[in-house]
C-alpha cells in the first residue's frame, strides 16, 4: 500500500513525498521490484548520487542489482543465438564487424535461408548451400576453433530451422563432430551435453550421458550448473528448461548450499513465479556470504539475460517496424505496463494512472516508427519501473 502511494507520488510529481514512501515501504520489507527501481531512478532525477547510492546499498541485492558496476559480457555469436528470435538473429549476425568462426557459420546459415520465417519462427533452409560452406569452414580450423563453431552450427539448426527432411539428420551429424573432439578438447563434451539437452525431449535420455561427464569433473555440481545456465539461454518452452530439473535436485541434495546449483535450479522455472525467486534468492544470499566470484557472476548474466529477455518480448520485430504506427505503439506500451504492474496494482488505480504512465515511458523510449537511434532500444530511467533497465545503465548486455 505504502509502496503505490510512493509510485501514485511520483506520477502527481510529489518528488520529496514519493521518496520517502518509497524508501519507507522498502524498508519495511516492500519486495516489488518496481518500487525499487522508481526509487533508484527518482533519486537520480533529483541529483542526489549518494542517496542514490545509499538506496543501491541498502535495497539493492533483494532486486538482483547485485554489483551494478561490473560488465557482462557475452560473444557476439552467443549473443545473437539467444534472442531465439530469427529476424533479430538474423539482423544482428549481418550487422556484426566479429570474423569469429562461430560467427562465419552463423553468418552462412542466414545466407543459406530461403523464405520468411513460419508461425514459430522457423525458417527453410538451403541444406547443400549450408553444409558445404560450414565443412569448408570447419577445415581451415584448429580444433579448438572447431567446438565453438560446431555448436554454433547446431544451435542454428536446433533453434531456428525447420524440421524439414534432412535437418534432423543433419544436427545429429554434427553434434557427432563434437564426440570426435572429446579427447583432444575437453571442452567439447560439456558443449555436446548442452546441445543434447535442447534436442531431446525425454530427460531420462539424458541421465547416463550427463552423469559420465558429471564423475569426471572436480566440481560435479558446479558443471551441471553451468550446462544448465547454457541450455536456459536457448530454449524457447518450459518444457525444455525443466529438462535438467531431476538432475539438479539430485546433486542439490549432495550440495544443498551451492550457490550456482541453486540458480541453476531457479531457471527451471519461469522468472515470475515463487519458486524462482526464492531458489534465485537463496543462492544470491549464500554466494554474496561467501564471496563466490564465479557464482555473482552467474547471478549478474541472469539478471541481464531477464532484463534483455523482457524488453525483447514487447518490442515489434524488425521486419514490421516499416508498418509500425502509433496504434501499434500504443499496444505495446499498454501490454507493457500491464506485464509489470498489472498484479500489483489494483485494476481501477491502472486504468487511471495508464496515460501517465504511457506518456512517461513514450518521452524516454527512442523513436521507433521514424527509425532514429536505431541501436539503442534501452530505456531511460523516467518511467517507474525503469522500463527494463537496471539501474546502474542500459538494459543491453554489452557485447565483446
């Protein structure tokens, strides 16, 4: 209650009153993560750097702004393979300056596509066109350089081509590449597990493969941890992030307080549920208490992939920014609002505070329909709620 009278403050432009409504629901155990960042950004507006870093101190880690200052940073190739979005793929693998290898065969597999993609966001592709130029590619490599450029290959396959006759096939064949290369780069087993985890549907299939890689590991449960927070950023259904579940409870019951493991647990249910907040809390907690570098980073890719994963869900594809009106804006900008604040805010007070609230976000959102700062689809820090941003800057993950 304290909490939507400090955002209802903000609104009215009640900047003093909104701050110490805010801050006081905050304290007083408030867990909208909205709140928070209102709050953040009110402060910001007002000038006040230190109460703002106060608030960050304070309220920060439950609302995962867990060290706002540092980086993540994601390949370009795996990048753009986790929008699972083909135009946006598709836009960005054209667009990209990386001479990767993983990049050159993602790069091939948009060439070799023929046709829009269909209802689910597939699309045809040209098998002879692909094959031929990935072999040829896969040949001048090392075969260090071949693990990431065949998982490259066969995340395009898996998660953007159709299941036309022949392509089936064509995931198992190389993903029998990375069997090959086992026993000269270790690094190709864990990279086939993931890929394995997207292809199959039934889990039981993956209990003896996965557990023959997990005995040879120092850190069992960390490796299925990290198997997991990579297959997570290419599924496209529930169903597909569950498929490691029965797994991660087995090695939680051995490590019940491991930070990664718990996370890794978290992202087998959807971001807006309770059980993954509080698996994804619980973790937090322990790997802030222990120090653990490598879990507070797992933790901070997550809340970007979240951030980058929200935002990409509202905005027009691509391709029909050319048709994109004011009708169509204002859509978004309602389906928008009612995703972050519908089930917090009762039914009457939205649809009252819904035109300030859409002019708020349309004085901060960069020009879609005229195609102007085209690069930069992050929100400013006007509208309560942040739009998708965290706090500490834009809602894009930066890119290597």
């Amino acid at each position: 209650m304290i909490g939507r009278h400090g955002l209802l403050a903000v609104l009215n432009q009640r900047t003093d009153e909104a701050i110490q409504l805010l801050t006081q629901a905050l304290e007083q155990g408030c867990r909208y993560r909205e709140v928070y960042i209102v709050l953040v950004n009110t402060l910001k507006q007002a000038g006040d750097s230190e109460a703002v870093l106060d608030a960050r101190r304070r309220f920060g880690k439950k609302f995962g702004d867990l060290n706002p200052e540092a980086d993540v940073n994601l390949l370009p190739w795996v990048d753009a393979l986790s929008t699972r979005n083909y135009p946006l793929f598709s836009s960005l693998v054209e667009d990209s300056s990386d001479r990767s290898s993983p990049m050159q065969a993602c790069q091939i597999f948009v060439e070799a596509v023929e046709g829009e993609p269909n209802s689910g966001g597939n699309v045809s592709l040209n098998q002879k066109q692909a094959t031929t130029a990935w072999d040829q590619l896969l040949k001048t490599l090392s075969a260090k350089e071949q693990v990431p450029t065949v998982q490259a290959i066969a995340l395009c396959l898996i998660t953007f081509a159709k299941r036309e006759k022949g392509i089936v096939a064509l995931i198992t064949n190389y993903m029998a590449k990375l069997i090959e290369l086992w026993e000269q780069q270790p690094e190709a087993r864990p990279a086939y597990l993931v890929l394995l985890a997207l292809k199959e549907r039934d889990p039981k299939k993956l209990q003896t493969p996965v557990h023959l890689y997990l005995v040879t590991q120092p850190q069992p449960g960390n490796a299925l941890a990290q198997i997991q927070l990579e297959v997570r950023r290419y599924t496209k259904t529930v169903l597909q992030d569950q498929i490691l579940r029965s797994l991660l409870d087995e090695y939680l019951k051995r490590e019940p307080q491991n930070p990664l493991l718990l996370l890794a647990k978290a992202t087998t249910y959807p971001p807006n549920t309770e059980q993954y907040e509080n698996l994804k809390q619980q973790g937090f907690e322990i790997a802030r208490r222990l120090q653990d570098a490598k879990a507070l980073q797992a933790f901070r890719e997550e809340e970007a992939f979240l951030t980058v994963d929200a935002a990409q869900q509202f905005l027009p594809n691509l391709g029909d920014l050319e048709n994109f009106g004011m009708g169509d804006m204002d859509e978004m900008l309602e389906n928008m609002i009612r995703s972050m604040f519908g089930n917090k805010i009762p039914p009457a007070d939205l649809k009252r505070m819904m035109p300030d609230l859409k002019r708020m976000m349309m004085n901060e959102m960069p020009n879609l329909v005229d195609g102007d700062d085209d690069d930069d689809f992050g929100f400013g820090s006007g509208f309560p709620g942040g739009g998708f941003s965290p706090p500490g800057g834009s809602s894009r993950r930066k890119r290597r």
